[in-house]
C-alpha cells in the first residue's frame, strides 16, 4: 500500500496532546474567549468615548452577554 505525502500529513500532529487530548482545545477556547471580552470591553470603551453610545448603554450590553455567556455555561 502506498501512502503519499499528504495523507500522511493530516495524521500527524503539530503539538503532542498528551494524557488529556482536550487540554490543547480548552486552553484554545480559554484564550479566544479572553481576546473576544478584550475586544469587546475595548470596543464599547471606543463607542462611549466617540459617544456613540452612553456608558449606560454599554454596561447594559455587557450585561446582556454576560448573562447569555452564564446560561449557556449552565446548559
């Protein structure tokens, strides 16, 4: 049986899993998740400098997605 390159390249991995295969993943997921708060903090924080938005509207906002966050966590 012959293989060729490219086949044998998607069954190898880049970084050793280890024990724990989905350690890698959730360490991913963590830091996505870090910059997209990042992000958004930094963009409401834009949005009531350019007073485009009140900072009671941008807390009410945060609010919102924090409880969205929290229920889909609890499901």
């Amino acid at each position: 049986m012959v293989l060729s390159a490219v086949s044998t390249t998607f069954a190898a991995t880049a970084k050793p899993l280890g024990t724990d295969g989905n350690v890698a993943v959730k360490n991913e997921c963590r830091q996505r998740n870090s910059k997209r708060q990042q992000g958004l903090e930094t963009n409401l924080k834009n949005l009531v400098t350019d007073r485009t938005l009140t900072q009671d509207q941008a807390n009410k906002i945060k609010a919102v997605i924090t409880k969205a966050k929290d229920a889909k966590k609890a499901n």
